[in-house]
C-alpha cells in the first residue's frame, strides 16, 4: 500500500544553501519565530490525542475486567443451582435414615450409632467398625453415600467461595479501570475546552463519513465471505453513532463494542476486547485485507476497526468522534485477522 508522507529532497543546491544562510543572518537578526507562533495549539491537540489513546488502552482493561466478572457471576450461579440440589439430596438421604431411625426406636430404641451417623459430619463414625457391625449393609451403603455427599457438598461451598472472591476481586478493578478511564476522559475535555471555538470545531470535523465514495465502499473489493459482508454491512450501518465507552450497541460502541457488535449480527460471537479479537480467526498479511477483516493497531492492540477496502477501516475512534471511516495506516498496524 503507498504510503501517503513526502519524501524529503536528496540533496541542496548551492543556492538553496545560500538561501538557507540568509535565512539565518535574517533569523538571528529577527529573533528565532516560537513554534507557539506557527502552531499554538499543536501540544494541547497532541495531549488529548494521548489521553484518549491512554483512555482506550484503559477501557479495553475495563471490557475484560468487567467480561471476566460476568464469567465469574455465571459460574456462581451454576455452582449455587448445584449446591442447593446436592442439598436437596443430602436432605432427601437423612430423611430415609431418620425413618429408619424412627422404625428402631419403634422397636425398642434408636441405635445411638444411627444417631450419630445423622449428624452433620458422620464421617468419624462410619471410619469406625464398631458403628458398622450394629448397621445393615444396607444401612452402610446409604450413609456411606451420604458422607460422599456431604463431602461434595462442602468441596461445592468451598469452590463457590473463591470464585466469590474473586468474583470481588473483579469488582474492584472494574472500578479501578473505570476510574482511570473516566479521569483521562475528564482530562481531555478540560484541555479541548481551553481550544478556541474554531479549534474544537476542527478536531471534532474529522469524521469523514458521509463522503459519497466512502460510504460506497462495499462495491470496490468482495468481502471474504458471507459472514464477513453482514459484518462489514452491520458496521456501515453504524457510521455516524457515537463513541461511548465501554459500550458494545447498538446506539453507541467503543472500538471493539463495534467490531463485536457488527459479527453478531453475521451471527459470529467474538470475545469482548480488542486484543483477545485479534486471535478470532487467521492472521492475514495487510496487503489481503478484505472488506470485514479486523485491523488490529499498536504493539498491545489497544485498538480494533474493520477494514472496509480502498485503504479504509470502519472504526470508533475516541470520545467527540461517532464511528466513522480513516485510513488504515492512521496508527501502527500490529495485524490483521480474518474471522
């Protein structure tokens, strides 16, 4: 793909040298030109460009904090449904013993090593052959079953508490992430609002989107496959809505909410963030990139889009910009994959 930067000269001519030293005498005379004076609002565009990339690199560490507790929450919930029908068991095998119980008292008393085996642990008791020899092997059977169960039960308990442990632990960088992202956020809306008016209006112009000849983009290459063109169309359909982070759709996205929200539609799940996205399928050279394949960016892939074809991706780019069309080569591609 070419690349878009100009080429420096080779070399100088002697005149272009001569000129060059009258430009110093003039400068040195003049006084050097502060770069403030060519460019003064360059740094402050630069460190809000920083805060979202940081902000991004931030919310993609949310998306998996907070995936990750989801997981947890589900495992939770599956391991109390067990437990409370192990308990159900357990409580279903002591009422067989207490009615064997009741027959011996019946009889003529309840055997106190019956007694025993119905309490919480028999565990200590059945080790014992003194207790055996007064049972059935009937009797054995059951409460040996019922001391299986009851150790299932508390390895069940014990289990389902570490996974609530960690369940908090989730929590807590959930809401650490989420600190982090919204004190970045804050950050750069306090720096663009130090821009003049006309400043900001130029940074928030940077959605190309409704450019005749990109938002027909679907007619210059052929997706991979079919999955791949309801996924590159679900994005198209996007372009416009805005950037929210943390979002995955439909009426807002981070750059991996839109990416995992455009394959759901093709009915392709794909993990919730950009780095683990990037594994969703084959690695592909860029040079291959077809409409619907995903364009992972920098060295951590802290940023995802969708390649859309003539050089172009489908992304959300930060907050202040809805989801629109760039060039692929606008930040370091680390790889492209195709799902």
């Amino acid at each position: 793909m070419g690349s878009h930067r100009r080429l420096a000269p080779s070399g100088f001519d002697r005149g272009a040298t001569a000129a060059i030293g009258l430009l110093s005498v003039a400068t040195a005379v003049l006084g050097a030109v502060p770069a403030a004076v060519a460019a003064p609002h360059d740094d402050t565009r630069a460190e809000v460009d920083r805060l979202h990339t940081e902000a991004e690199k931030a919310t993609e560490a949310y998306n998996k904090a907070d995936e990750r507790t989801d997981a947890l929450r589900e495992e939770l919930d599956d391991a109390q449904d067990e437990i409370a029908r192990k308990q159900e068991r357990i409580n279903t095998m002591r009422d067989g013993l207490g009615s064997l119980a009741g027959a011996q008292y019946r009889s003529g008393g309840v055997d106190p090593s019956l007694v025993l085996l119905l309490s919480a642990d028999p565990d200590d008791y059945l080790d014992k052959a003194s207790v055996l020899d007064r049972v059935t092997a009937r009797q054995a059977g059951d409460l040996r079953e019922l001391r299986g169960a009851l150790r299932e039960l508390s390895q069940d308990r014990a289990e389902a508490a570490r996974t609530l442990a960690e369940l908090e632990k989730g929590r807590k960088a959930v809401a650490a992430h989420k600190k982090t992202v919204e004190h970045k956020l804050a950050e750069a809306r306090r720096l663009l609002g130090t821009l003049p008016a006309g400043e900001r209006a130029a940074y928030g112009r940077a959605s190309r989107s409704d450019r005749p000849d990109l938002t027909a983009l679907g007619g210059a290459a052929p997706a991979a496959s079919g999955r791949a063109a309801a996924a590159f169309a679900a994005a198209r359909s996007a372009l416009g809505r805005p950037y929210i982070w943390g979002a995955n759709g439909p009426s807002g996205f981070d750059c991996s909410g839109l990416t995992q929200w455009a394959y759901a539609q093709a009915g392709v799940g794909l993990p919730r963030t950009s780095q683990a996205q990037r594994y969703a399928g084959r690695r592909i050279p860029l040079s291959e990139a077809r409409p619907g394949d995903l364009v992972a960016y920098r060295d951590d892939a802290s940023h995802i889009g969708m390649y859309a074809g003539n050089g172009q991706v489908i992304h959300a780019p930060h907050p202040g910009a809805p989801v629109r069309y760039d060039p692929v080569g606008m930040m370091p591609v680390s790889s492209v994959t195709r799902v």
